[in-house]
C-alpha cells in the first residue's frame, strides 16, 4: 500500500463522521455558555458546574464504552452512543436551567460512550505504517467540522439574525448524517491481523510498552487538570468586549481552524508520537494558557489574545493525533478499544476538576485561573518528557 492509496472508504466513512458530527455539537459548545451565562443571566461557576459533570461523569462512559467495544462490537458501540449526542441540540429549547443542563450534560456523555470504540475501529481499518496520518486526517475532519459550523453559526447571527436557541437546534441535523455513515462502515477488521503487529506475537505487553502507556495516562490526566472548555476563553472574549457574542465564538472558530490544520499537518510527519505529544502538544498549551492568562492580566490587544488561542490550538491539534497513535502502538489489540477507553478516562477526570476550579477561579481572577491551566499542562509535560528520556533507548515511538 503507497501514500496515495492508503485512505480506504472505511477511513473515509469515519473520518467524516467525525466531521458532520463536530459540525453539529461544537456549534452547541461554542454558543451553549453564551446562552447560559448571557441569555439566561447564569453565574460562570454554574457552567463550570455543568461542564465539570459533562466532562467528569463522561469519563466512566468512555470507560464503559471502550470495555463494550472489546467485548460486543466497536461499530454498534459508536452507533449507540452517536444516536443519543443530539440530545445536545434540544438544550437551548428550554429556558429552565436544570433541564437545559441536563440535556447539554447527557449529550456529552454520549459522545464519550462512543469514542474509544470508534478510534478503535478507526485502527482496526487502517493500515499501521500510516496510523499517525488517519489519526491526523481525523482530527482534521472533526475539528474542521467544528471551524464550519462556527462560520455557519456567525453567518446565522449576523446576516439572519436567528436566536442562538434554534441555532442550537439545527445542530441535530449534522449529528444524525454522522450517525448514518457510521451505519455505513463495513465490520470487515481489514487490520485486525496487523493492528499492533509489532507486539501482536507476544503473549502480553512487555513491561516497558506497559510503563509508558502508565505514564501516557498520568499525563493525560495531568493534560485533562488544564485542560479546560473553551467556553472560558469565549467568555473572556465577549465578556472584555461589551458582551460582544461575534467576538466570541470567533474564539472559538481560530482554535478549531489551528487545531484542524496542525492535526492534520503533524499527522503527516515522522514523528515519534511521545515525543510529539510533549514537545508539540503539552508545551504549546501550558505557554498558551499562561500568555491568556497575560493577556487578561496586562489588557493585551485583541489580536494578542487570538494569537494564544491559535497556540492553544496548536497544542490540541497535537495531542488529538498522537495520544491515540501512542496509544495504539502500546496497548495489545485485543485490548485496543479499553485502551482507547482508558486514554479517554485519564483525561477526562483531570477535566472534570479543571473546569470546576476554572469556574471558581475565574469568577475571581481570570488570570489566576489560566495560571492554573498553565501548570496543570507544564506537569504533565515534564512527567512525559521524563518518561520518553528514560525509555528512548531501543524506543521505535
């Protein structure tokens, strides 16, 4: 198989997945705290609140859902929990804030539900020697699908002057496309015999391969502390600007644009993916977060602050593409989509508590709570960085 034929329908059918479903619910994400703080005249702890649940209870979903997809089928397990994101879109139906978060909250689970199995189905059709690209070219579409619907969303404010709350509701319509190529993926495992060929004839994982995923976990989950919505960095755009709602999901738009680009781009090299993670994922964050944090602080201009956010993007871009092609080369095949799982724990705990100190934090000091980000992410580099230093010797990562 050569570089130009390496892309196969089933790539494809997944990849685009992902596509139309970030370009239903990350329309949700970027307008939900907008609706809830601005419209609905909540507190920014109250998002937090909702976010940290969303995130927190999210990670035994994706833990759940990553041991089914081993145990019943990875394809049926990203079907089911795909079916039920679009609960997201009937949040901003109601003005009541329990249900509204309720819903927002269950959506959420239900993506979590489903993403392990769904990247591990995504290694099961791909060939291994380009893993880092199908993980980049999925990271493109997904992000990219969430760049365009801030661009449909914007165009919907400014030229048609819809109400954020049926924007909201529109998003159901990707969701369920996305839904229907996933039924469209054949269960054919055209990798399955050489997904983890490298460690496929050892009757388990050597305890190098074993002690590295371990500390891939720990800084996922350190990576998770910083990692905090970006409904926090669309709030300081609006909120420092008239509660300006354009300036806002703007934000929003430059970050999954850099993410989408650098996933995409990076996944393309020959880089080791421990390395990358590191140096081109967690680094780019903790300096962003800390420059946000600056910007806020010492009232940097506009473009100042979009620039860090593009950093911000950078870094994500990164650890999108090469925590789960890290991952696929440490953890067993029979295993692959509880490893996925794993990976999605590990970072979601650290979210669960990130975005309820970042609610806290920034109801008092907005700096302060980018400052926290900052060393959440600078942990979990150097508990990475230290790791890849001790294991590079005979390390093919």
């Amino acid at each position: 198989m050569n570089k130009k034929t390496f892309i196969t329908k089933d790539i494809l059918l997944i990849c685009f997945s992902a596509f139309f479903a970030d370009l239903g619910y990350q329309g949700v994400t970027a307008l939900f705290p907008l609706f809830l703080v601005i419209q609905l005249h909540q507190p920014v702890f109250v998002y937090g609140i909702i976010t940290a649940l969303s995130f927190g209870v999210g990670s035994f979903f994706a833990y759940f859902g990553g041991k089914l997809g081993d145990k019943i089928d990875k394809k049926t397990i990203a079907i089911l929990g795909n079916i039920f994101i679009p609960l997201m879109s009937l949040s901003a139906l109601t003005s009541t804030l329990w249900l509204s978060g309720i819903l927002f909250i269950l959506g959420w689970w239900a993506r979590y539900f489903r993403s392990p199995a769904r990247r591990a189905l995504l290694v099961n059709v791909s060939d291994p020697q380009y893993r880092s690209h199908v993980f980049g070219l999925l990271h493109a579409l997904d992000i990219g699908g969430g760049m365009v619907s801030i661009v449909i969303a914007l165009i919907l404010v400014l030229i048609f002057r819809l109400p954020i709350s049926l924007i909201i509701l529109l998003s159901a319509i990707p969701l369920l496309i996305s839904t229907v190529l996933l039924i469209l993926v054949k269960r054919d495992k055209v990798y399955s015999n050489k997904a983890n060929e490298s460690i496929k004839t050892k009757t388990k994982i050597d305890r190098r391969n074993k002690l590295l995923f371990t500390a891939l976990l720990i800084s996922a989950t350190f990576y998770g502390f910083s990692f905090y919505n970006l409904g926090f960095p669309i709030l300081t755009a609006a909120l420092s600007n008239n509660y300006n709602y354009i300036l806002g999901i703007l934000t929003y738009g430059i970050y999954l644009g850099v993410s989408a680009i650098s996933g995409y781009i990076l996944g393309t090299q020959k880089l080791k993916p421990i390395r990358a993670l590191w140096t081109l994922g967690y680094m780019p964050s903790a300096i962003s977060s800390l420059l946000i944090g600056f910007s806020v602080l010492f009232h940097y201009p506009t473009l100042a602050f979009y620039i860090f956010i593009a950093g911000l993007g950078l870094g994500m871009g990164a650890v999108e593409t090469y925590e789960p092609t890290a991952a696929s080369q440490l953890v067993h095949y029979s295993n692959l989509s509880s490893g996925m799982g794993w990976l999605s724990v590990s970072r979601s705990i650290g979210q669960f508590l990130s975005n309820l100190i970042m609610g806290l934090l920034f109801s008092f000091s907005q700096f302060f709570s980018y400052f926290y980000a900052f060393a959440a992410a600078l942990i979990a580099m150097v508990i990475l960085m230290i790791a890849d230093f001790t294991h590079q010797r005979d390390d093919d990562l």
